[in-house]
C-alpha cells in the first residue's frame, strides 16, 4: 500500500504510526504540495493524507486508520464494545485534542 501525505504532517504521522503497530507495509510518498495534479486525481477533495489499497483509495486519516487496523486484526479490539471503545478514543482525538493543538501550534508557525 502507499500513503500519500505531508511530510511532518499529524495526521500522516498518526497513519504511519498505526501501519508501524499493525505491522502493516505501508510506502511512504512525500507531497510537495496538494496542488500537485497527480495528487489531485488521486485525491479530488484535495486533503491528504490518501492511501492506495488494492481495493482503491482512502482518504482521511481517521479512516485510514481505521482500515489499517481493521485489515492487521491487531489493533481493532475483539469484540464490538472493545472496537467502539477504540473508536471512541480515536473521535475524542480527532474532536477535542487535534482542534486544540492547532489552535495553540499553528499561530506559532504562522
């Protein structure tokens, strides 16, 4: 598989990290910018990161975390309140933790 993204970016850090614990073969391919036509033709709404998957293409981080733990059966719980237990951590990041960190961060780096 191979995931498109920012290099530094949080959010492709995050799916790096989950292919890494997953044991998942992920190829990293470095985005200069989403203005690149190759990279919007994979990814037409714009946002990266994107992962390739035999099946097609993923995007958003939190999906693609999703999928990456769904497939490796490791990180996904095991059983339906354990799975939900993990999606609620995973939303209470996206939600409150991720807006928070951008909004101290990001004015830092203009």
């Amino acid at each position: 598989m191979k995931l498109t993204g920012q290099l530094g970016n949080f959010r492709t850090n995050k799916v790096m990290t989950v292919a890494e614990y997953s044991k998942q073969n992920v190829t990293f391919v470095a985005l200069a910018t989403p203005k690149d036509k190759a990279f919007q033709a994979l990814a037409p709404q714009g946002k990266a990161p994107v992962l390739e998957t035999p099946s097609g293409v993923i995007a958003c981080s939190n999906s693609i975390v999703r999928y990456l733990a769904s497939t490796a059966k490791t990180l996904q719980g095991e059983n339906d309140f354990q799975k939900a237990q993990i999606d609620s951590w995973v939303d209470f990041c996206a939600q409150e933790l991720e807006p928070a960190i951008q909004a101290l961060v990001l004015p830092i780096f203009g």
